[in-house]
C-alpha cells in the first residue's frame, strides 16, 4: 500500500520515542537495584544460551564421596563448592545452571503464546464489537472462573506431564488477562483519528488492526506481559514442584527444591538455594516490569517527574527570599482594607504551591477582615488565589505540595495559624463553616445526609444524642428548604438534584450556628434560577442568625446583589476593596473596571460587552511590576516597574493601583 | 434488584454445568479407569463386570448424561480406592480447608490494611518505602519456597512448631504464616493506591474543614470510599483459599481439599476428582456471587439503579 507520505505521518499510530530509550536508560544506570536485575537476567540468559559450553558432560553422574557437602566446602581432591553438593555428591551450582532452561524456558514459551493469543483475540473483540465481542467476552470470563490450577492439574495429569503441555497450560492462564487488556484499548482506539482516516482511505480490517491498533497497545501490553510473566515462573516452579510439570531427569529449580525436601533436616541448602534462584529472578522480573511501566507509560512518567520537581521546588521555596514584613505604614493600610471590628481577618498571608514547574506563588500577602454580620465578597477570575486563601483558612491545602508561607489568620483574637491542629478543629465547622462549590464532590457518597447532618452536630457538640442530632438535622433541612426532610434525610447525596445538595451542604455548614460562613462558588456549579434561590437561602441565614458571610466568587452580578463589601483579587493580591456599590459604580482599579465590563448582568445597563484581552499569568512566572499590566489598557512605564502598593483612595476603600485616583475619575 | 439476581443465579449454574462438562471430558482423557482400578492382572471378565457396574459400557454421550444426572443428585460414585461416597469424603475435608482460610484471611486482611493504610496516610515515611519493598517481594515469592524454608527455620532448626500435621492450634502457624507473606504486601499495596486516592477527594477536604478528627476522616470517609477494589482483591484470596491451597496443604500435611484433589489426580480416583473439581467449582460460583451482592451493600450509588 502506496500513501503518499503526509496521508501516512497521520496514519503512523504514535511509537516509542528516541528520548523513552534514553530515559530508559538514565533509569536503569542511577537505580543500582534495576541494574542488577537487568544483570541477574542477563546471566540467566547466558545460563540457557551457553549452557551446553558451561555444562561438563559429566554433571549428571554421582559421586557419592562428596554426597551433602555444604556450601564454600572443599572436597578430597581440592575441590571448590560454591553452593555445596546435592545428595548423590554433584556440584549443586552445576545442578541450578542445567536447570535454569527447563524453568525459565516454558514461561518464556507460555507467555509468547499468551500475548499473540491475547493480543489476537482481545484486539479483534475490541475492534469488531458487537457479536464477536459479547461471545468472545463470554469466552474470558469462564476462563476466569474456571481455577486456573485446577485446570492445570487435570490436563496435566489427563494428557501426563510434559514440557509441552506446561507451556499450553501455562499460556492458558495468562492470555486473558492481556487480552482483556487490549480488547479495552482497542475500543478506545478504535474512536480515535488515525483510524478513522484509515477507514476512509480504505484499509482492509486486518490491515487496521494489524498497522494501526496492534502497535498502539504493544506498551502497556509489555508491562502487564512482563508481570505475568514473572507469575508464569512462579506457576512454572509450583507444578514442577508437585511433579506435574518438567520431569526427571531432565532437571528444574522447582523439582530441585522437591528433591531437596527429602533432605531439608540435614541439608537446608538443597531447598534454600533454588528457592532462591526463583524468588531473585522473579523478583527482577518484576522490577523490570515496574522500570518499564515507570519510563513508557506517559501517564506514570508525567506522575513521577511532578513528584520529583514538586520535592525539589520544595527544598528550593526555602531559598526564595521572602519579602519583608509589612511595615507599620502597610499595617494602616490594612486598617482601612479590615474593619476594627472584624471577626474574622487574614493577615497578610502568603500561600505556595510545589509545583512540577516551580513553586506557585498562589497568595501573595493578601489581607482582608470581615466584620460581624457583614457579607465579604472576594472576587476574581480563576487563579487568582481566592479559593486557596478559603482553604488556607479552613485548613485544608492540599498536602504536601502546598503550605502557608507567612501571615496570620486572626479570629477572636487568636491566630489560627499558630493555634494546635486540635484546637484548630474545635472552630472548624463549627465557629468557622465552609460551603463548597462542587456539593457532590464533597459529600461522602456512601454515606447519608442524615449520618453527614448527626455527624458533624455531634463532633463539635458534645453530650448530644443521636436522636436530638438526628431531629436537629431534620429540622436544619427544614430550614434550608428541603422539601419532606424526614423523608429524605437517610437518603444518599447521589439522589438529590445539584439545588438540594447544595442546600444539604448549608445546612451542615450552619449545624452549629457558626460565627463566619465562608461559601465558596457556591452557586457556580448550579442553574440560573437555583443559583437565585441559595443566594436568597444564604442573605435570610444571615439575617436570621447574624452571622457574617464571606461569599467567595468570580459572579460580579452575585457579588453586587448579595454583598456589602468586596474585596477584588488578581494573581493572588488584593487589587481593590471597597463597599459594593463605591466598586461597582466606580471602581478604583482598571482590573475592577474592565472585570465590569465583561460581565453581562453589570454591564448591560452601560451598554457594551468587552472581555479582558489575554489570560491571567501564572503563579510561578509573574510578570513585574503592577502583576495586571500585560493586561491593563491604562498601563504605562512605571506599572511594569513597580508594584503599585495597596494604598487608601477614599474612606472604606483601598486600591494597588498607581493611577487609582484617575480610574477613580475616569468614566466612560 | 430480584432480576439482577436471578440473571446471576441463572450464570452462576450455567457456570457450574459448563465445570461439569469440562471435568467429564477433560477426566475421559486420564485413561481407561476400570484397568486403573483393577491393576494389570485383572481378567477379561472381571473388566466385564466392572465396566458394567460403572456404566461405562455405554456410549459417551449416554455416560455423560448419566454424570450429569447423578450429579444433580449430589452422587459422583464411589472413590475408587477409600470405598465410599466421593462427595462424603471432600465434605469431610472441608473443614480444613475453611479452617485454614479463614483464619488466614483474619491474620492478612487486618494487617495488610492496616499498612495500607497508614503508608496513605504518611505518604514518604518508612511505611510506605516498607509496603511498596513489600509487595514487590511478596509478588516475587514462591509460595513452596516459604513454606519449606519457615519449616527449616521454625520447625527443624529452632524446634517451636510442628513442620505438619492437623489439630491442633500451632499447626495452623506455619501455614498461615506462608500463606500470609505471600499476599500482606499485595493487599497493603491496593490499600494504599485506593485510600490515596481517596484521600485526594474534595470531600475528605471537606470533611477536614468540618474539624471533624483524622482517625474519623481517615475510616468513614477515605477507607469507606477505598473499600471497593481492596475487597476485590481480598476476595479473590479468600476465593483461591477456599477452593484449595493446594501446594501449602501438600507441604504443611493439611488434610484440606487441595491436597485432596492432587492425591486423587495422582491415584486417577476418577469419582474422587469429579467430586473435588465439582464442590472447588461450586464453593467459587457461590463466593463469586456474594461478592457481588456485597458490591451492591459496599455502593450505595449501585444499589438504587
């Protein structure tokens, strides 16, 4: 078949690149333990290729002068024993080598047969579907059930011991679970585009499955081939073991080892020394499995190479010079940014993340308070440290790969930074709640509402019983509006509506009347009209109860419907904060600003739709400066020089920006 | 749900007379059985008579329904060489066999997960190097192996324990013990994958920012969340204990159906292996189907649909 060569470049199912072999390689010479069991390995191949050249023609005869002597002895005649002598005198380490063939080389067999086959039936399953599929499914899974060494031991027995018949019988048992395997990838590959392409420029099946589908499966096939085959060893071994497998006098590490039983209250190293041989060389085949999984596989590679930056850019973040503490003057500032009265306020806190391109600066000395009974919106895009900053203070970064740089989380006077994890816990949804965006994520699913509800009453009030919990959580439901709740309060998250579950989540959060409700997205996830709902639920909670609500959003149309304050956050700093309608009608930060005029429901009065040109810059590489100027259609020189501080435009209301006054001003 | 079940009743027979055919064809390749019986020395006659007596001067197919129906009945003919009921003599053996995987499977799971679990939990401490040395090594181990080299330690050279034999409690010990190093580091090391995994979900975050203690998080939501696939794989062990151990009862003496089935495969007691096959078979299709029923009971996201 002639393709012209751009027709087979997209034809060309993707391979092994060069750089796998290097890495392969760079592998194998740094781990000392892969490189000996590539060389264990490599002596048992020279064991079978050589062994007529290793092997005297004598090894089988007797000598009885030296019967069981034990290893590093010497006989008679001056003669060196490495691993001693069996129990008829001949050299033991002569008796492992002859049987290293008649051990490894049925597995060998039994495997090639088991991948062809696996591979042959499992693509063939997978690519043609339909009836083939379901029969051939069938055929699999009543391998599966029939026991395996059953099997084995009645052909075995039936047709008697062979060499050959171990092999098929070995084979039998490894084909299906490649070929499962493949029949998996084969479906999946079966949609992707290089076959389809082929299918339109007429491929034949045969030559689909044979060019395209085959290949593409060969890389995890070799390591899952490559473990099974380390099991066939030890099968191998088992049925020699029980004289069902390689017969005398034809010689296997498995018959030494049975052999060697009869002897084992005299001489323990006729059992101890083969058994050896099998575990170290099954032992290096599965190390040779896992180093391949490690170096081919794209998805394990990518795994192991964030694990091992993430370790580096950690010990790296201790380098990092970190900026000094915020003087008295910034403290001011903050003053003005924190109400006094502030029950919960976050103090110039930094967050990093490890990441596998270095550490994420995901919080950047961000500070914000908020007062009792106030609803504190941050906002911002995706990114720009507003979630981590709710996860910093709930105490739930993610480990190990991130942790609070420096700065405080002060409520009721105590920095909850400082404070012991179990204390920590005792204000963790209980004074401070969190409710999360995604609520079916973060309900345990094989758990009730009801259990969820008690659960989290009964941790933080103590001498509670079940049964007051259990009516209290009816009662919380009722609140949150759950229609029927005693009804469905033994019902599993997965049989809510996305609405409901959001409400069970508000309900948990305010079990315990909490101080501070920090409600993260929690609309985002949900259509229009629920959205209005729990924004509607939340404001009623908190006029009934009084407590302060930090709503954190990217939804601009939420935050001027339901807050009383904002604080706006870019690439992980505060940009502007102020009472909501100051920032909506007239923010002092072109960020606000041109965030406005992106939003529908803000913008529409005014008349026009514009997005913010580019994308917000990542945590590990930020530009100078003011970190919105690549961005900004105000900037000038001095914004990609210097980062405009946090500083006081008007009473109540703070900008980082250094033409704020003129942002202020400016309308449009 | 009740459909659910019959289909899986319905299999679950289906697989059984499919063992049955398997074994009956599979066991007419072993060799005539009557000169089996009777030895060399046997008159044309007396091979008569026998064959007669054992249907089996019949055609195939006839001998073949004849097996099926007798089996149906519970009657797989006399053993060859003990003179009695073959079903009788592996239900005899049973026992054992529960005895030694049950206590087995008690000795394995709680410490297998219990590494598992705290290697997830202290992600790059010492425990987790230990339980992924572990199960490298314990998939590398051949399980003869251990068995003769615990007997060589414990039994010859130190003298605690007996190298075989049934009855009493210490000779559960060394079988247990091997069959225990084999299969902690596999169950540890799927212990520790999925409850990592768990731990990564939103809801143990969630659960944390409830202040709710790790121990709590730890058990009802991460390990709850894991129980999934480490049950899979324990039931798969107990699945392959109870249908016979065959090499750790052959080298242990433990008179469980294992070693049952290989002394009847070695003596060709034709009635005796259909026996064992048959009830290996049937204990596998019924602990295949609770396990699936339990999934239902582990998932409460199936258990609706």
């Amino acid at each position: 078949m002639s393709a012209p060569p751009s027709t087979s470049a997209i034809l060309t199912a993707p391979r092994t690149k060069p750089t796998t072999r290097r890495q392969l390689a760079t592998s194998a010479r740094r781990d000392p333990l892969i490189l000996i069991s590539l060389i264990w390995l490599l002596l048992i191949a020279a064991a079978i290729v050589l062994r007529d050249v290793v092997l005297p023609s004598d090894y089988q005869d007797a000598a009885l002068a030296n019967r069981l002597l034990p290893p590093l002895s010497t006989d008679a005649d001056g003669a060196f024993y490495l691993f001693g002598t069996d129990s008829l005198g001949r050299d033991y380490l002569t008796q492992l080598i002859a049987g290293t063939t008649a051990t490894v080389l049925p597995a060998v067999a039994a495997i090639i047969v088991g991948f062809v086959l696996g591979i042959a039936i499992g693509s063939t399953a997978g690519f043609i579907g339909g009836r083939v599929d379901a029969g051939l499914l069938r055929v699999m899974e009543f391998q599966v059930v029939f026991p395996p060494l059953l099997l084995a031991l009645l052909v075995l027995t039936s047709v008697g011991p062979s060499v050959w018949v171990l092999v098929i019988v070995l084979a039998l048992g490894s084909w299906v679970g490649l070929a499962r395997v493949s029949r998996g990838m084969a479906l999946e590959l079966r949609e992707l585009s290089f076959v389809d392409a082929a299918r339109v420029i007429g491929s034949s099946r045969a030559q689909i499955i044979s060019r395209h589908i085959a290949p593409n499966l060969l890389t995890p096939l070799l390591v899952l081939g490559t473990l099974e085959f380390a099991g066939l060893l030890l099968a191998s071994a088992g049925l020699d073991f029980l004289g069902l497998g390689v017969q005398p006098p034809e010689t296997s590490w498995g018959l030494l080892v049975a052999k060697g039983r009869e002897s084992i209250t005299t001489a323990w190293w006729l059992v101890a020394i083969p058994g050896l041989t099998i575990f170290m060389t099954t032992l290096a085949v599965n190390i040779v499995a896992l180093w391949l999984r490690d170096n081919l596989d794209l998805e394990q590679k990518s795994r192991i190479l964030a694990r091992s930056h993430a370790k580096r850019s950690a010990t790296f973040a201790q380098e990092e010079p970190v900026p000094p503490q915020t003087t008295n003057a910034a403290s001011a500032v903050h003053a003005s940014a924190v109400p006094a009265s502030a029950i919960l306020h976050v103090d110039d806190l930094w967050v990093e993340f490890a990441t596998d391109r270095g550490v994420a600066k995901a919080v950047r000395g961000v500070s914000w308070g908020v007062a009792p009974g106030e609803v504190l919106a941050v906002v911002g895009e995706s990114g720009s440290g507003k979630s981590v900053t709710a996860r910093a203070v709930m105490n739930v970064l993610e480990r190990p790969q991130s942790h609070v740089r420096r700065g405080a989380i002060w409520y009721d006077g105590v920095d909850l930074i400082g404070l012991d994890d179990n204390r920590r816990r005792k204000i963790l949804g209980n004074e401070i709640a969190l409710v999360q965006q995604d609520a079916l994520a973060a309900l345990n699913p094989t758990m009730t509402i009801g259990a969820h509800l008690v659960e989290v009453i009964r941790n933080h009030q103590h001498g509670v019983t079940k049964k007051a919990a259990r009516a209290r959580a009816i009662e919380l439901l009722t609140q949150v509006g759950i229609p029927d709740p005693a009804g469905r309060v033994d019902d599993f998250p997965h049989q809510f509506s996305g609405g409901m579950r959001q409400r069970v989540l508000i309900a948990m959060a305010i079990a315990n009347s909490p101080k501070v409700l920090i409600a993260d997205e929690p609309t985002t996830a949900l259509d229009v009209t629920v959205q209005a709902q729990i924004v509607t639920l939340l404001l009623e909670l908190r006029a009934r109860t009084g407590m302060s609500i930090v709503l954190i959003t990217h939804d601009l149309s939420l935050v001027s419907e339901a807050a009383d304050r904002v604080v706006v956050m870019y690439a992980g700093r505060v940009m502007e904060t102020g009472a909501v309608r100051d920032v909506v009608d007239r923010p002092a930060h072109p960020y606000t600003r041109q965030l406005l005029a992106s939003t529908p429901d803000v913008a529409a009065p005014r008349g026009r739709l514009t997005p913010i040109p580019g994308t917000p810059p990542s945590a590990v590489r930020l530009p100078s400066g003011c970190p919105f100027n690549p961005r900004c259609e105000l900037a000038q020189d001095i914004c990609r020089e210097l980062r405009p501080p946090e500083h006081v435009v008007a009473i109540g209301r703070t900008s980082a920006c250094h033409f704020a006054e003129e942002v202020v001003g400016h309308r449009d | 749900m009740l459909i659910y079940s019959l289909k899986r009743l319905a299999a679950a027979f289906l697989v059984i007379f499919l063992v049955l055919t398997a074994i009956f064809f599979v066991t007419q390749l072993l060799g005539d059985p009557v000169t089996l019986v009777l030895g060399d020395t046997a008159t044309p006659t007396q091979i008569a008579a026998v064959r007669a007596r054992l249907g089996l001067d019949q055609p195939l197919l006839q001998q073949y329904w004849q097996f099926l129906v007798n089996a149906a009945q519970g009657s797989f003919g006399d053993s060859f060489w003990q003179q009695q009921p073959a079903l009788q003599i592996v239900f005899s053996r049973l026992p054992a066999t529960f005895l030694l995987a049950g206590v087995a499977m008690l000795v394995m799971v709680p410490i297998g997960v219990l590494l598992g679990v705290i290697a997830a939990y202290r992600q790059g401490s010492w425990i987790e190097r230990l339980v992924n040395v572990l199960s490298i090594v314990s998939s590398s181990l051949v399980n003869f192996w251990v068995a003769l080299m615990l007997i060589l330690v414990f039994a010859v050279t130190l003298r605690w324990l007996p190298t075989s034999g049934y009855g009493e409690p210490q000779h559960l010990v060394l079988p247990v013990a091997t069959l225990s190093l084999l299969q902690i580091g596999v169950l540890a090391q799927i212990t520790r994958t999925s409850v990592a995994e768990q731990l990564q979900s939103q809801f143990v975050s969630a659960a944390r920012a409830r202040g709710l203690s790790p121990v709590r998080v730890m058990l009802r939501y991460a390990l709850r969340n894991a129980l999934i696939p480490i049950f899979t794989v324990a039931a798969g062990m107990l699945i392959g204990l109870m249908t016979g151990a065959v090499i750790t009862e052959v080298v242990f003496g433990w008179p469980g159906i294992g070693r049952l089935l290989l002394q009847a495969i070695q003596d060709g007691d034709l009635p005796l292996i259909q026996a064992t096959v048959f009830v290996s078979a049937s204990i596998l299709v019924v602990l295949t189907l609770l396990v699936d029923l339990a999934y239902v009971r582990l998932n409460p996201r199936v258990r609706i649909q």
